[in-house]
C-alpha cells in the first residue's frame, strides 16, 4: 500500500484538531518480513540522495521530532538514520536545560546544532519545549529560566511572541536553503501507558524510566492542547508538521522515513562535474598514482 505523506501534512491551509487524530491506522506492511524490506528500500534511496545531497553542498534538512514520552522518538530517529552515510547525518537531543543554556534566550540551543550545508540533522525534542513543558508549566518561565517579570506578566502575550519568533526563525532557514521538517508523534495515552509500564518490568529499560513521566501524565489533556496550538501556530508551507500515528512503531518509522525521502527528492541537487580542464587534470595523474606503485 502506497504512502501518501499528504495524509499526515498540516502546512496552514487545515486546522489540526488533535481528538480528531488517530494513533493507529491501518498497517503499511502485512509482516514483518515486509516491514524490513520496505524500509530497507526507502533508507537506501535516502542514502543515495543524501550523498548527492552531501556533494552539491547547498542545502540542509532540520528534522524536528517531538512526541509525548514513550512515543517512540529515540527508536524512530534511529530506525531511520541506520544505514545511511554518518558523514553527512547528526543527531541532537535535547533533554532538560542545563544552567548554561537557561542563561541564554529559548532557542539558543537549537540555533547552536542547525545542518551545515549538504547535512541533515534530528532535533529530538527542540524550542517547541518551550511551548509544551514550559507552556504546561509556566512557573518555569519565572523560576529556573529567570525571566524578567515585565516580560512575564502577560502569559498569553509571551506564548503568542514565541510562537511568533518560532515562525520567523524558520521562514528565515527555509530562505537560506534549510528544509525544515517537524514530526508530532501522535501516540494513544494507553498505549503510552503500556510502553511506560513495559520501561517499569523490563530491568534492560529501567534506564528509559522517569519517575516524573508519571506526574506528567497528570497534565495530559493540558499538553494534548498545547500539542495542538503548536501544529496550528506554527505550520506553514516551508515548514510543515507531520502529524504521525504511533501506536505502532513500524507503522509511524515508515511514514516518516517516507516523508523524508519525498522531501529530499524534490530538491534540485546532483553530483558536481568537473569541466574539461580538470578532468584532463585528473586523467594525468592516473599514471602519478600508476607510477607510485612502480
């Protein structure tokens, strides 16, 4: 069954209305046999691409990835880069800010670890925290991040500046060559429940658990809101949200590595050509290297 990424694109022209959301569809594959293969094959496509991409130099790709916990982020960043060139790939994630980071403006982080040309890279979990966690809990805002309080009394006035400033940023990357791409891994509270538990039984996942994932479910339907304002205030055209069902894991990795693959086809890249001169240049030094071995 063909993808179609169009299903799950929110670019500004829809409203996102989370209730209205699945977490699960019907699956893409019938084995898990399938399951590999298919994304064998779309890996392998990226790869190709991406070396192409690599080569021409003129573009990059920030992935956003946000997700409730236990939505499979880290599995899904994983299953998708595997296999693919490191040289023109990277990884970030971001957990809970350090000092140095909250002496400096929200998205200062983020700004720091943005694709080089010819580079894709993950953000996992990125400056939308800012409209989630701390959004959620704005004590935040006038405790650990110290804000001045004449820039807090307003708390509507401070989501509406952020998101503002979110929007201008990536309007700014896309101007520059950056494809921005932002994935909402949309995932059931009970499925999250049972991952969650799964973390608890298993002691080689032990290490995943946080006792404070627990609190956190408490303010489920204050984050399922702030999950969609962010998609409705910060979808545009040249950055799109995906909003990906992830109750089931190899389901929501084949959506999204399919997104990422239309994405980087549709760039105009090829691999550079040397004119004339050099390649009579290089033809020359065949018989150096010959010689080398004499």
């Amino acid at each position: 069954m063909k993808i179609d990424i169009k299903d799950f694109e929110y670019n500004g022209e829809k409203k996102f209305k989370i209730k209205n959301s699945p977490t699960k569809i019907k699956d893409y594959y019938e084995s898990a046999e399938e399951y590999e293969l298919m994304m064998a094959e779309i890996k392998d496509k990226i790869d190709k691409r991406q070396s192409m991409m690599y080569a021409d130099s003129r573009y990059a790709m920030l992935m956003i990835i946000q997700a409730s916990d236990a939505a499979g982020k880290d599995g899904t960043v994983r299953a998708v880069l595997s296999g693919i060139n490191p040289a023109g790939i990277s990884v970030h994630s971001f957990k809970r800010p350090t000092q140095e980071e909250l002496d400096h403006d929200f998205m200062w982080r983020n700004v720091l670890k943005m694709p080089e040309r010819g580079k894709m890279v993950f953000h996992n979990r990125s400056y939308y925290e800012e409209l989630l966690v701390v959004k959620v809990h704005p004590e935040l805002l006038k405790n650990s991040q110290k804000i001045p309080k004449e820039f807090t009394k307003d708390l509507d006035k401070v989501w509406e500046q952020r998101y503002e400033d979110i929007r201008n940023y990536e309007k700014y990357l896309n101007r520059n060559g950056t494809v921005v791409l932002k994935f909402y891994l949309n995932v059931s509270k009970k499925v999250q429940a049972e991952r969650l538990i799964e973390r608890i039984k298993d002691p080689t996942k032990n290490w995943k658990f946080e006792e404070g994932d627990v609190k956190e479910r408490e303010f489920w339907n204050e984050y399922q809101a702030a999950y969609e304002e962010m998609v409705n205030q910060t979808a545009a055209k040249h950055a799109p949200w995906y909003v990906v069902p992830a109750d089931d894991k190899k389901n929501m990795r084949l959506i999204v590595s399919s997104i990422i693959l239309h994405h980087i086809k549709e760039l105009d890249i090829q691999f550079p050509e040397a004119d004339l001169a050099r390649q009579a240049t290089l033809l020359q030094l065949i018989k150096v290297i010959e010689q080398q071995n004499e």
